[in-house]
C-alpha cells in the first residue's frame, strides 16, 4: 500500500504496484489505524473502476461518517449516480482534498 500523505487527521493511501484487489486486502488490515482520520482513496491510476468493486469500501464509508470522519474515493468511474450517498468519490485528488476540507468545515461550524 503507497502512502502519499499522511496528516495529523488525515490520509492518502492507494495502489502502488498491486492488483486493487490486493489493495483492498491490504487496507482491510491496516484500517483500524485509519478509523479516526479523514481517508483518501485514491484508485486513479487503475482506471475506469467497476461500481461493485467500489461499493468494497461502502461499510468503510459508513463507518467514517459515523465517527464524523470523511472517506472520499478517488475514481475515474464513470457510473457515481448510481452509488448510495455514504460512498463520496470525486474524479481527482484535488477535489478529493477540497471535499475532506469542506466537510471539515461544517464539522467544525456544528453541521
């Protein structure tokens, strides 16, 4: 797993050279460290990915937003319409970045 960034609350992490679903095994094992932070995906550089491998990370999400943490997939996915709102993917990590930054501001204004 390649680590790009990593803050006090937040974290970039994506394939570096394995397959996504190795990537997926390996996160699965390291996330208990990654609970209380904000967490990016980022799975740009695999391509179009399908919907089924990215509802893979829907329970991840979900447990984000429970502890009022944010997780963003970074995914040239074509088909995000069709994903439930838990899961928030945006097509670049600058976005991706500006999302974490945006819901860390309501967070702190009470929303």
């Amino acid at each position: 797993m390649h680590e790009l960034m990593n803050r006090v609350n937040s974290i970039i992490c994506g394939p570096k050279n394995e397959s996504l679903t190795d990537f997926i095994g390996n996160f699965k094992n390291n996330y208990p460290e990654f609970l209380k932070k904000n967490v990016i995906v980022d799975l740009s550089k695999l391509g179009i990915i399908k919907n089924t491998d990215l509802m893979q990370f829907l329970n991840t999400a979900v447990l984000h937003l429970k502890n009022n943490t944010s997780f963003v997939i970074v995914s040239q996915n074509n088909d995000v319409d069709h994903l439930p709102e838990e899961l928030v993917t945006a097509p670049s990590l600058i976005e991706a970045i500006d999302i974490i930054e945006l819901d860390e501001i309501s967070r702190d204004l009470g929303f």
